[in-house]
C-alpha cells in the first residue's frame, strides 16, 4: 500500500473508492486486483458483478473452474447464460446398431449429486444402461455436458447474491424446430439448477433470443424433473424480458408454441412488474392476448388428447404489474380493449400502469377504439393531453428573474435611494412587471443598479465559472 496519505484518504473513503471502482473498464478492474491483496479484496466485486459464460462441453465440470467460481460466486449479481445453436447441438435419431431401428429415449434428468465417483458409475445416467450405452456412443460430449445436471447445481448453489439471469440461445434453424437439441437439455438443467438452489436474491430474468420451444423447457409446471414446489423460485420473478423467434404461421401445423407461452408466462403473472416481449422476425399474435386467438381455440387433430387439448386458454391478469412493452406484434382492438378493463384497478391511477405498444398492428379497429377503456376509466380524455406531450420532445421554459449586482465602487445611501425609487416604480404601476420597470429605467438608474459594462465584465472574469 502507498504511503502516501492523499492516496490513502481517497482509498479509505467507502463513497470516492466505490464511484472510482465502478467506473474502471473489466481490464483495469483485472489489473488493479494484482496490485496487492487488498485492492483484490476491493476489486473483486465490480470485476465479477456481471459474469457471460458460453456453454462448452467443459464449461462446468473443469474442477480449478469450479473452485475459483466458488471463490467469486458470491460477487456475480447478473449471470449471462449463452448456448448458441450450431451443428454440434443437433441430435440425430438414435439407431438400434442391432437391428436398424429408431429407438425412442425417453429423458429423465439425474439430479443426484455425488462426491464420490465410484458411487456416480454405480448408477445409469439415462434411466437404463443399454440407453446409456447408446448415448454415450451416438451423442457428442456437449450433450452429455448439457444434460449433467448436477454440475449445473453446482454452478448456481455458488451464486448466492444472484439478481439477474439472462439466458440466450440464438441461431436455430428453422429446420430443427420441431426437434429437440443439446439447447433444449442445457435449458432444462438450467431451470432444474435454478429451482433447486437458494437464490433468494433473484428478481430479474431475460430470455434473449430464444427459440419457441424454450418456452416449454423452462416452464415448471410441465417441465422434465419439476417438483411440487418448483414454482417457489420463479415466483420471485418481477422483471421478465423476453425476445423470441417467430414461427411462421402454417395451417398443416398447428400452433402449440403459443399455447406453451402462455402457460410460461402465466407462471409470473401474480408477481410481475416489468413486462417487455418482442417477436424477433416477422410479426406474430400479442402475447397478453394469445387466449382469444381463434387458432388456438380450435379443435386438435384426433391423435392429441380430446378432453385437455380443447379447453380454452384462460385470459392473463397482472395484478402488480406497472410497466407494459410489447413489441412487433399483432391484435384487434377488441382485445387490447378488454385487456386494459381486466386491468382497471392499476390503469385507475395513470401513473401506476405504463403501457407501451411499439410496432403492434391492428388488425381490426382503431386505436381509440382499443384504448378506449382508459376514457371510461378516468372519467376524462386527459390521458391523451399527457400521452401526446410525453410523445414530444422536452420543450424548455423560460423564466425572467430579476438579478441585482452591487456595484464596489457605490456608496450604500446611493444604493438605497435607488432601490426606493425602483421600488415605488413598482407599487405605482402594479399593472407592469418588474423587468418592464427596469428596462423604463433612466441610464443613470441601470448604471447605479448594474453598474458599467467594464466592471460587469471584471465581475464575471473574476468569479469560479470564468465566464466570457
């Protein structure tokens, strides 16, 4: 440590130590901890507040990996999950080498967690040892690496500060949709090491660039390996941020990606406060509206379940929700209408509920019509004033204070005298402001006020702003 004691007030000082921290670049924040071991002791927590990890076959089972997360676990506040689709996480069909055939796996995920590695091959991973047989000898490490979901345990039982989780698995070709890859496992770890760990911080949750089906394999209610009180964790969700992948619409197929996000978001809806969704591509049906979707209330091929696959889709309510942005999408009037009456207690108060429709489209109405509610519910059609002046930019106001300057080189009786007359000016003439007074003033008047251009100009270049 320097002895300096400048360095040594500004270093112990919480406040100027802090703010000069949080604003180093990750390299310099990387290059101070080597200093000494206080500055890591200081450092450590800016460095690793933000953690992206790029999942790799490797990625959490290298020990000297996991034991320097464990050190550092307790610093990561927002944890950036990122699987990227490629041709190394498609899963061909298993093949019978005997006899030729497709055989069907069915997964159940291992979440037992165990110290001793003796005890680890005693068990089969995938349910039967000829299944895990075949996997081991058909399926890439990457795989194998997605589907331990003990090492995922592992991984989020050391977050314990954890606040935001973003998860991001972009780059799915339109081709693998309807079958399901290495991402799809890693997801289900993922949701299972969540729901498993006591992350009691965690608030935030972002699924950036996902694919449709991500909605299936993060949902608790109907996801592989749930527990009854799977749902505990993700209640505690107030900020969802979604970006999915849009599927075309196709009438030989039907549309089960909206009813498996339905069910998703669903999950949040008691809790929720901040709800931003985007399609990303072409425009898709609104989120908060998918339950009076005429595609989704149809009735499903004979080989589905008659009884629970015609039940409609009940509609969303946010009850705590404050802030709405849905994005490119498409809805009837009627339908952002209703959404907004189930919603009247929040909307009541304008300041309590935000709602933001960017790049939705109307397919039937207008949006008076769909916003409409709002005027029943305010009473007025003051909620538009408001909308519209929100809309434009910041005008600035412009307000004439009068300012006085005591001249250095005017007695105090002459200063007097002078602010008398000003001020019997005023009372005289209530009907005129002070700055028309002023500027009806003789010469000799503004000259005794504000003095003379010279010792104005000394006066500003002699003050700490150096105006000019």
């Amino acid at each position: 440590m320097s002895p300096n004691s400048a360095f040594l007030t500004f270093w112990w000082t919480e406040t100027t130590r802090d703010s000069f921290l949080s604003h180093l670049p990750k390299d310099d924040l990387a290059s101070v901890r080597l200093a000494c071991h206080d500055f890591s002791e200081r450092a450590a927590p800016y460095l690793f507040k933000e953690v992206k990890v790029t999942f790799r076959s490797s990625t959490f089972t290298k020990h000297s990996r996991m034991a320097a997360l464990e050190r550092i676990g307790h610093h990561v506040k927002t944890f950036h999950f990122n699987m990227p689709h490629s041709n190394e996480t498609f899963l061909a069909p298993l093949i019978d080498p005997g006899t030729g055939e497709e055989v069907t796996f069915a997964y159940e995920p291992y979440t037992r967690i165990t110290k001793e590695s003796a005890s680890r091959l005693t068990i089969p991973s995938y349910g039967s040892w000829e299944m895990t047989d075949l996997l081991v000898k058909q399926y890439p490490p990457l795989f194998h690496a997605a589907a331990n979901v003990p090492a995922f345990l592992r991984v989020f039982s050391s977050l314990k500060e954890l606040k935001h989780l973003k998860i991001s698995c972009p780059g799915q070709e339109p081709s693998h949709r309807y079958r399901r890859t290495t991402v799809d496992y890693a997801l289900i770890s993922v949701r299972i090491a969540v729901e498993r760990s006591k992350l009691l911080s965690l608030n935030t949750l972002s699924l950036l660039d996902v694919h449709p089906s991500a909605a299936l394999y993060m949902n608790p209610n109907m996801g592989f390996g749930a527990l009854p009180n799977s749902m505990r964790r993700w209640k505690q969700i107030r900020k969802l941020k979604i970006r999915m992948d849009a599927v075309p619409p196709d009438v030989s197929t039907p549309p089960d990606h909206l009813k498996h996000l339905q069910c998703y978001i669903n999950i949040f809806t008691p809790s929720l406060r901040y709800f931003d969704f985007r399609w990303q591509g072409h425009r898709a049906p609104c989120p908060i509206s998918l339950h009076s979707e005429e595609s989704l209330n149809e009735a499903s091929p004979s080989l589905a379940c008659p009884v629970t696959c015609t039940l409609p889709l009940k509609p969303l309510r946010f009850p705590r929700l404050r802030d709405l942005v849905i994005n490119n999408t498409s809805a009837d009037a009627s339908e952002i209408a209703r959404f907004i009456a189930r919603h009247h207690r929040a909307v009541r108060h304008t300041k309590r509920l935000k709602l933001n429709f960017e790049e939705t489209q109307l397919r039937e109405g207008t949006w008076d019509e769909a916003l409409e509610p709002l005027t029943k519910i305010s009473g007025s059609d003051s909620w538009k004033s408001s909308s519209e002046e929100s809309a434009e930019e910041p005008m600035e106001e412009f307000m004439d204070v009068p300012i006085m300057f005591s001249p250095l080189d005017v007695k105090h009786e002459e200063l007097k005298r002078v602010w008398g007359e000003h001020i019997s000016t005023r009372t005289s003439r209530p009907c005129y402001s002070g700055i028309i007074g002023l500027q009806k003033a003789g010469a000799k008047t503004r000259e005794l006020l504000f003095g003379t251009e010279e010792h104005m100009r000394k006066l500003f270049s002699s003050t700490v702003f150096g105006w000019r």
